[in-house]
C-alpha cells in the first residue's frame, strides 16, 4: 500500500523506541525470527573470521552482536533506537560482559560520524533495517570510508517478491498489501506507529553500492520459511517449519528461487579503487 497523505508517518527510531521492550517476545523469540536469523547467522559466520572487528547497522536489541561475540568476533553496534540500544546494552551485560561488544545510538544515515575510526573488517545489516532509509548511495558512501579494502558488508533487505506473503494476503481479502512491495515507497506498522519504507530492486542496490562496493553473491532468506505474521501457523505446524527451513538452506541459493523469498542477503566486497 503507497503513502497517502492521511497516515500519519513517524521516525523509524521513534517507531522502535516504543516497541523496543516487546520486540523480542515479537519476534527476536518467535518461530519464525529463529529461523529466519539461524539462516543469516550460518552465513556471518562464514563471511567474517574470529577476531575480526565488525560494524552491526540497526542492531536492534543486539541478538546478532551477541552472536557474533559469543562466536569470537568483535562487534561495535549501532541501532538510531535510543530504547533499543538501551535494552541491547542491558542484555550483553548479563549475558556477554566479558566480550569485545559496544553499543552506539547512531542512524545509519549518520554514519559518516565514524570517520576517523580505525577500519572496521566488515558490516552488516540484518532483517530490513536498510529498508528504512532512502538515500542508500548516501549509506554506501559512508560504510565505505569505514570498511576496509576487501572487507565483506553483508545486508539483509525485504524482498521485492515473497509468494507466501502474496497468497496470504490474497487468502485475506487485502489486494493493496498482495502488491505492496512492488512499489519503491510504501509504509508499514511498528506497533502503533506507520513508518515509509522502500523497496529497491537488486539492481538499484548494486547501483547505490557500486563503485565502493562489489556484489559477490546473494540468496533468500525465509524462501520457503513465511513472514513472521505466519506466527500463530508455525505455532501449530513446527515439524512443518522445521523441514520448510531445511528447504531454505538447500534452494536460497538457487537462481530464480533467491529471488523469492521474504528476505534477501547481498553479500558485498569492499573494492580497492
């Protein structure tokens, strides 16, 4: 459904603010956002070694740094949600105080304020956060002045296609939503709160990324796993799920079917220009 002038739109970081204390009960807990994250995390682990140094973008309440710390990585996490970051910095303390782990409130179109840093090995973005901004070529340009030359910068976006969402919605009743996302500019519901979102085409991703950055490889995430509204499904169906997520990691990266999913991870190479 495109923007119209009778919702109300608000800031993303104030969306979050007010969901930052139930979103992980939401979704970080549920079902669905297990393992739709255990399909990212697999490819994390690959992308980037122990000991390297990684910037998270919208971190949200830290799931993935504490992963990635837990797993010997060294994560700095920056999330524009000052109420995420506070429940994410609360969370590493009492379960990974000892880890090289440090949380930032930072939006990530303000990331030119890191220049000046030491580089970081890699990035990341997982489950949308990009989706919020719309000045990609402007993030790019930025994460490249603090990436290094070869460094990795993983991200996580909505897809443009998502069959299952189309059929729900068609099963519904709800034909604006069954074609949402094949508008660039649309909105959504964080809670109370509708926030604009955008879906890029791959293509206009690349674009925004290149020349700084490289496309390597890309795949779904939750091809055949649904979106997380399926909650209340998978709740009666988890042996079902559990092999929908096993189709996940055998086709995600097929042609055509990466194309397809609820998510998609670009996997990005740092150039040296």
């Amino acid at each position: 459904m495109s923007v119209s002038a009778s919702i109300d739109i608000v800031s993303s970081a104030d969306a979050f603010d007010r969901v930052a204390a139930s979103y992980d009960d939401a979704f970080t807990h549920s079902l669905i956002g297990k393992a739709q994250r255990g399909q990212v995390w697999r490819r994390l682990l690959r992308a980037f070694a122990p000991g390297e140094c990684i910037l998270e973008l919208n971190c949200g309440t830290g799931e993935d740094a504490r992963f990635l710390v837990s797993h010997g990585r060294n994560v700095i996490a920056c999330d524009a949600s000052a109420k995420m970051i506070e429940v994410a910095a609360l969370r590493a303390q009492q379960e990974v105080a000892n880890a090289y782990l440090t949380f930032h409130q930072l939006a990530n179109e303000d990331l030119a304020h890191l220049s000046g840093w030491p580089l970081f090995d890699g990035a990341f973005s997982n489950f949308s956060g990009l989706n919020c901004v719309a000045d990609l070529h402007s993030v790019a340009n930025n994460l490249a002045a603090v990436v290094r030359p070869g460094g990795k910068a993983l991200l996580c976006l909505w897809n443009r296609t998502c069959p299952a969402e189309i059929l729900w919605y068609l099963l519904h009743g709800d034909m604006h939503k069954t074609s949402r996302r094949f508008s660039r500019n649309s909105s959504a519901r964080i809670g109370e709160r509708t926030i604009s979102v955008f879906y890029p085409t791959l293509r206009d991703v690349q674009r925004a990324f290149a020349p700084s950055f490289a496309l390597e490889r890309y795949e779904a995430v939750g091809l055949f796993v649904p979106p997380s509204y399926f909650e209340q499904w998978a709740t009666n169906h988890r042996e079902t799920l559990h092999r929908l997520d096993q189709l996940d990691s055998v086709f995600a990266q097929w042609p055509i079917f990466r194309n397809l999913g609820d998510h998609v991870l670009l996997e990005f190479r740092r150039c040296t220009l």
